[in-house]
C-alpha cells in the first residue's frame, strides 16, 4: 500500500510540473527566436589641433642666423580630421587628412644664392590627403582607433624676402599612422588625444615657375600630437 501511495505521489508531482516545464521552453524560444543581432556598422568623425614636429635633418649652412631661423622650422602647429566607417567590429575603412605649418623670421640674414636682406619671412605648409584603413576596440567609457592612409602630400613653401613674395609648391606620395584614444563624454561624442606622424620626401620645388632640384631629398614629414573631439553613430 505504501509502495503504490509512493508512485501516486511521484505522478502527481511530474504531472503537476508539465506545464511549468512547457512554459520554460516556450519562453526561451520566444527569447531566440526574437532576439536581434548587434550590428557594427557605424561611423565615426573627429577633429582637432596641437603640435607638429618637423622631422628629417636641418639644413646647416654654417651662417648661425640662418642656421636659427631653420631651427624654428622643426616647431608648428596642426589641424587633423578623419573619419571612418566601421564594417566590422574591429575594422573600417575612411579619410585622413592634417595640416601641418611653421613659420620663421629674421632681419639683416646673408640668404644662400641671394645675398643680404634685410627682413626676412618664411612658413612651411603641408596637407596631407588619403584614404585609410582603421582599426577599433572600446569598452564602456574608452575608445581606441588606430589608422594607417596613403595619400598625396602637398607642399607650399612661402617667402618674402624685403618685400617680394616668393611662392614654391610640390606635390609628391605620403604615408601617415596614427593612434588614437578617447573618453566618452556621452553615447554620441568623445574627447581624446591623438598620436600620429605623415613621411614624405622631395627631391625638387617650383619656386616661381622654375624647377629648382635639391643637392639630397628634402623630409616634409611631420610628427603630430593633437586633441580632438569626436562625434560616433554608435
């Protein structure tokens, strides 16, 4: 009597918990059958300014004012923007383009194939310009992407020497890389800090007209450090 009480018992329980068990099942195929795929397709731009460092060696024509006036050369300023669109978590594909300017002045300066002036200006400006291939991993607060472009780089080199502006221009192919970090101030913008650097070389320069060769390739690459302020679609 005691062994058949047992197996009522046992019945009644399993029959009991059926449909607790059904409606598990179906609330976990309601949950797969509805639940949507995270997407990766996003886009992302930035823009910002700071510091640029002239790379490659300074001319040294063993005159100290013009030798100076060279230094200053090396230290400038930036603007850098760039944007991407992400295909995949991980990667993308996008722009990057920067500015990068310096300026020197002097008076009374013994110029090399020119002789004495007596004021004496000059800025070096390179833009660069090319598609990118870039890289993404973020957390809840940061981001870090990272980039790598091939691009022309245009040259302009400006000098007025006592009055008389001369203009010299060179167009030539460019590599640039960067890596960037930011914080997220909120669900669409960030603020951060960018590492990158541009090469590029030139042989020549037409100033004024007149194709005027360099004795050694020229560096116009630039090292750059710049804050930014990025806006995602993510």
């Amino acid at each position: 009597m005691k062994r058949i009480y047992s197996i009522v018992l046992a019945a009644a329980v399993i029959f009991g918990l059926s449909p607790v068990t059904v409606l598990a099942q179906e609330k976990t195929s309601y949950e797969v059958e509805y639940q949507t795929p995270q997407g990766y397709k996003d886009f992302r731009f930035s823009i910002g300014g700071g510091y640029a460092f002239r790379l490659g060696k300074i001319e040294k024509t063993g005159d100290t004012k013009v030798d100076d006036l060279n230094k200053k050369l090396r230290h400038g300023y930036t603007v850098d923007a760039d944007a991407q669109y992400f295909f995949k978590e991980g990667w993308g594909l996008g722009l990057n383009v920067n500015y990068c300017s310096s300026s020197t002045s002097g008076s009374n300066i013994d110029i090399p194939e020119y002789g004495n002036a007596n004021s004496y200006k000059e800025s070096q400006n390179v833009l660069f310009v090319g598609p990118s291939f870039a890289g993404r991993n973020e957390t809840d607060r940061f981001l870090l992407v990272s980039s790598f472009a091939i691009g022309p780089m245009f040259y302009m080199d400006k000098m007025t020497i006592d009055g008389r502006l001369l203009d010299g221009t060179k167009t030539t192919m460019g590599f640039n890389a960067g890596v960037a970090g930011e914080y997220k101030l909120n669900a669409k913008t960030g603020i951060g800090l960018k590492l990158s650097y541009t090469l590029g070389t030139i042989n020549s320069i037409n100033l004024e007209g007149q194709n005027v060769e360099y004795d050694e390739p020229a560096s116009i690459s630039n090292l750059m450090a710049t804050v930014f302020l990025s806006f995602r679609s993510w």
